[in-house]
C-alpha cells in the first residue's frame, strides 16, 4: 500500500463481463490424474442413493445430467465458448445507516441456462451474503472443494476496511469467488447458488430456515466418531503431504514479501526527503542548477515507480499468496470429511466380520457405505485436478505481472537517471570552451 492516506471509496464502472478467461489449462496434473469421472458417476448412479455431489436420485434434476455434460465442455473448450454462465462483481458503494455501516456490491449475471427465469441479473450482495453462500455451499456439498472467501477482518497493513484500496482488494476476491464457483461443473448447479445470483431479497430466503441437506452431507455430518481411521490410500495422502508442504512456501514467500514492502516503504520515505535537498541546493548554485535540479526530478521519478511497485505487491501480489494459504485449508477439510467417510466405512465392515454374518451377501449399508466412499473419491479427485490447474495459471499469471512491474520499475528509474547525463555533459563542454 502507499504511504500516503488512504483514498475515499469511489464507485467503479460497469465492467465487461464477456472478458472471462477460463481457469482450467490442458496440463497434467502433479498428482496421478483421476479416473474417467463420467464412467464412475454413471456405475454409481445406477444404485438407488443420493449422489454425494449433491444430485438427488430424482433425474429432473437440472445438476443431474447437464452438470456432467458441462464439465465435459469445459474440460474439452478452453476458450470458454460453451459457457453458459457469466458472472462479476463490481461497483462497490458505501451504506450509512445509524445501526451500521457496510459495502454493498453489484452481481452481475448473463446466463442461457434454463434454471433461471431470465437471461440477466443484477443485484446487490454484502459480504455476510458471500459468506451465507460459501456456507450454504459447504453443507449441500460436502464432498467438494468450496473455494474459499476473502478473510472477514482487516487484512494485514490495512487499517480501514473503508478505504478504496482495501475494498477494491476485497472485491477483486469476492469477482473471484464467484467465478469459481460458476467454472464449476457440480457447485455451478447448487440451488443456493441460483437464489445468490436472482433473488431480489435475498434475507426473504434466508428467513425462509435452513435447506435440507443432502443425505451425503449428513452422513459426513454425523458420522461415527469413535473409529479411527487405518490409514488414507497413497493418492490421498500425497495430496495432504503437498498442502503441508506448499503451505510452508507460500508462508514462506508471504513474511519475506512483507519485509520487502516494509524496506520499500521505509526507503521511499528517505527517497522523498533526499531529492527536495538537491533542489534546495540548485537555488545557490548558478553553474550547477540545471543538473542539481535535474537530479532532484530524477529522483522524484524513482519515488513515483517505487510506489507504483510497492502498490502493486500489496494489491495483486499478497492477495493470491493469501487465496490460496485459505484454499488450502478447505483442501484439508475436503481431506478430513473423506477420511470421516473412509471411517464410517471400515467401522461397519469391522462389525459385519465381528458378527461372523453368512457371506451370501454385502448388508445393504455397507454397500451404500461404500459407493458414498466411491463417490467422494472420485469429486475430490476431480476437484484437485482442476484445483492444480487453476493454481498453475494463477501463479504463471502472477509471476509474469511480477517480472514485468520489476522490468518497468527499473526501465524507468534507467530513463531517469539517463536524462540527467546530457545536462552534466553541457556543463563539462562550457567549462572547457572556457579554459
């Protein structure tokens, strides 16, 4: 962030909202791929439960059908011309009121899809209705990776959460989210997500109780606490034994970023207070005012790109290190809710050969048991590989922006210093015409 006091909150405009890029990129990921999702979706389908990906056995279901298509055209177009829904948020505006005060902003929707009544939204959401949303999300499917929200509280070098550059970077977070979360094959389909993007009076429906879970949410709610898991299969615990270890980077890269910052800061002050002395000095100085005063500009120059590169640390750069320290706390909590399933398994097959029952037959629990271990297998897998995918094109985007501020950073503290040399090259030649 700049040094100086922060700006007032202004409102935005409309932005446009066909210019998405799609996150997904046709890179393998590190981990071993997953299984063909649609096969395992299909087998597992034809058995008479609820799906854990939140697809209830009755087959009008709009997430039934068409979300497995969906994902099939996103993985296959990348160029996003088979999307159907488009969202943004943009236009923040300031609320005063005598109880309290809060941003407010606008969700704009473009959809072709069906489940919506019109083909264009717009409405307006506070934070606390993001945060309704993502929860919502997270107890209707369970057995995905909810990407995460910007964290509530001011964030760290922040001091007003008012302030223009605290809730641009909030709402560039929130844009985000939501994108996620309409790229998404399965959570794109959720009916919470429906009502976030068209309802009016969003507290209308809020006030309306807590929806019905799903029976896998509740299984995974509620499962047996007491039985303790024998061990994750190797895939899934590569999958944490990596989120341990891209947390200690990211920490990593995060403390020194903020001393980086915090040096830049401290040198810009002095840099401020150094050139006003050469231009001070210029005015009892005749032979040498052009290049003291010269000298001075230059380092006026310098100061502007070193603010412009510390701003854009504090606001592109931190922020995605921090999306993704929160993704990967969701990941581990996909991770947990798997292995509580994975319990409740082993749990029953340990009872079944306790009691020695005739093996003509799986007991029907078990069975079901197991096809909810299957089921989440296979979303979590899924949901990683395109975690993975969006996670390399998120940082090849960031570091590509971070070598070209760092270029233009010091392409322009080389102009400046350049444009002083001609100056002290006169005064060199006067001199010895001169002598």
């Amino acid at each position: 962030m700049s040094a100086g006091t922060p700006k007032s909150l202004p409102s935005s405009g409309q932005k446009s909202i066909q210019d998405i890029s799609h996150p997904l990129s046709a890179e393998d990921s590190v981990l071993t791929p997953s299984p063909d999702l649609g096969n395992n979706t299909a087998s597992i389908g034809e058995k008479d439960l609820s799906l854990p990906n939140g697809t209830p056995v009755d087959t009008s279901s709009p997430a039934s059908s068409s979300s497995l298509l969906n994902r099939l055209q996103l993985d296959d177009d990348l160029d996003g011309e088979t999307r159907d829904l488009f969202v943004s948020v943009d236009d923040p505006k300031k609320h005063v009121s005598t109880m309290e005060t809060y941003i407010t902003y606008r969700v704009s929707t473009k959809t072709t899809r069906t489940e919506f009544d019109l083909p264009e939204y717009s409405v307006r959401r506070r934070y606390q209705d993001f945060d309704w949303l993502r929860n919502k999300l997270e107890e209707s499917q369970p057995t995905h990776l909810i990407p995460p929200l910007p964290e509530k509280f001011v964030m760290k070098g922040v001091v007003d959460r008012f302030s223009e550059e605290f809730v641009e970077t909030r709402r560039k977070a929130l844009d985000k989210f939501l994108k996620r979360v309409a790229d998404h094959p399965v959570l794109s389909f959720n009916e919470h997500f429906n009502v976030f993007l068209s309802a009016k009076d969003l507290n209308a429906y809020k006030r309306q109780g807590l929806a019905l879970l799903t029976k896998m949410g509740e299984s995974v709610k509620y499962v047996t606490g007491g039985y303790k898991l024998r061990g994750r299969p190797l895939e899934f615990a590569a999958m944490g034994d990596y989120l341990d270890v891209f947390t200690q980077k990211l920490g990593t890269i995060d403390r020194i970023a903020q001393r980086i910052i915090k040096e830049q800061s401290e040198y810009l002050v002095e840099l401020r207070e150094y050139g006003p002395v050469y231009s001070g000095w210029a005015a009892s100085e005749g032979d040498l005012q052009e290049p003291l005063e010269g000298v001075s500009g230059c380092i006026a120059n310098c100061s502007t790109a070193l603010e412009e590169l510390t701003e854009d640390m504090s606001e592109d750069f931190l922020p995605v290190l921090r999306e993704y320290v929160l993704y990967i706390e969701s990941m581990k909590n996909v991770l947990k809710k798997r292995d509580q399933v994975q319990a409740e398994y082993e749990a029953k097959l340990e009872a079944v050969a306790f009691r020695k029952e005739e093996r003509t037959g799986m007991p029907t629990d078990v069975e079901k048991c197991q096809d909810r271990v299957e089921c989440f297998n296979a979303d979590l897998k899924a949901d990683w590989d395109r975690w993975q995918n969006n996670k390399r094109q998120d940082f090849r985007q960031l570091l590509t922006g971070m070598a070209d501020k760092n270029i233009q950073y010091y392409e322009k503290c080389l102009a400046a210093w350049e444009s002083i040399i001609p100056l002290l090259q006169e005064k060199q030649d006067v001199k010895s015409d001169t002598n």
